[in-house]
C-alpha cells in the first residue's frame, strides 16, 4: 500500500494526477482502514447519524452494459447531512465504507443522503472508487440525487430518481465499466 501511495504522490507531483496530494493521502488513509473481509451489503453512516437515511442499490457491469463485475471492491465516501466531510480539527472523510460486489455486480450501502457543501453551488453527491480483480482502480461518476437545485442541466441526465419506503429514501446507482477514471 506505501508502494501504491509514494507512485500517487510521484504522479500528483509530476502533474500527472488531477487531484490534489491532499485528496491522495486521505485516500491513502482511508484505504488503510478498509476492513480485511468487504460484505456485498455495508454501511457508511451509523445509524445516530443525523440525517435523512439513504440506501444505495448498486451494481456494476462489465463494458458491454450487461455483464455483472463481481468481486469489484467499492469505495464511498460523503458528506454529513451539513455538508461536510469531517469535524472541526480532523481530516480526512468521515462517512465512507467499502462493499464487495456479488456474482451478479450488485452492492448495497446503508447511509444518510449527503448535504451540499456549504456556501456553495455543488449538488450533494457520494464518490466512488472501484477495483477488482483484471480491474486497475478508478473513479466512478458521482451519484447524485434528481430534484438537487444544484444540479447542472448536465448532470440531471444522470442523476438518481430517489424514492421514500418507510422513511428511508433508495436510489439505485449503475456503474458500466470504462477506462476513464484510473489513477
């Protein structure tokens, strides 16, 4: 993992990486954390965590749209239900978790539906990252949440249609593998 984190940093350094160091050693950190056994179902936010309950219904395919990529590891990370990613005085995110895709591609994440950052026009969204087995890491497009006011006339293309069951909102989140997104 330092190997995996000193190549990051070298590329961030060379300009090669759009993302910043910060954002590379939180990465880092977090992957540090990731639990030994991944479980196709996990949950982010505890359930104290003030907010709206969220469940996200994931799955992930293969290029061709339809194959299921099992064993693909996912990373998620988000902010609080007021927009940010970590209390005053630490660093780094707060509310992420790692699932574990099944046979059939799929993942579910239990959390709360993330805030926009505050004093900003950013629609609320989760991040992802995946790999998996012949599958090199990389990010995913956000997941955001249809009906967001801050939604771009682009990305309210893509965005999730949420429904409420229960008091806990779902969205269903697809992933078609590509070779964007790797760093």
């Amino acid at each position: 993992m330092r190997m995996v984190a000193t190549a990051l940093l070298l590329l961030v350094t060379a300009g090669l990486l759009a993302q910043d160091r910060d954002w590379v050693r939180m990465w880092d950190e977090a992957q540090r954390g990731r639990p030994r056994t991944v479980p196709s179902t996990a949950r982010i936010a505890p359930p104290s965590e003030p907010g709206t309950p969220l469940v996200v219904h994931g799955r992930i395919v293969g290029r061709d749209g339809k194959t299921p990529a099992a064993n693909v590891i996912v990373f998620a990370y988000h902010t609080d239900a007021t927009g940010v990613y970590h209390r005053r005085g630490a660093r780094g995110w707060r509310l992420r978790g790692w699932a574990k895709t099944d046979a059939a591609g799929r993942f579910v994440l239990q959390t709360i539906r993330p805030a926009p950052y505050p004093d900003n026009r950013v629609a609320a969204h989760i991040h992802f990252t995946i790999e998996g087995p012949a599958l090199p890491r990389r990010w995913t497009r956000d997941l955001q949440f249809a009906g967001d006011p801050f939604l771009t006339e682009r990305e309210r293309g893509t965005a999730a249609k949420v429904t409420t069951r229960g008091g806990v909102q779902h969205v269903n989140y697809l992933v078609r593998i590509t070779d964007e997104g790797r760093f």
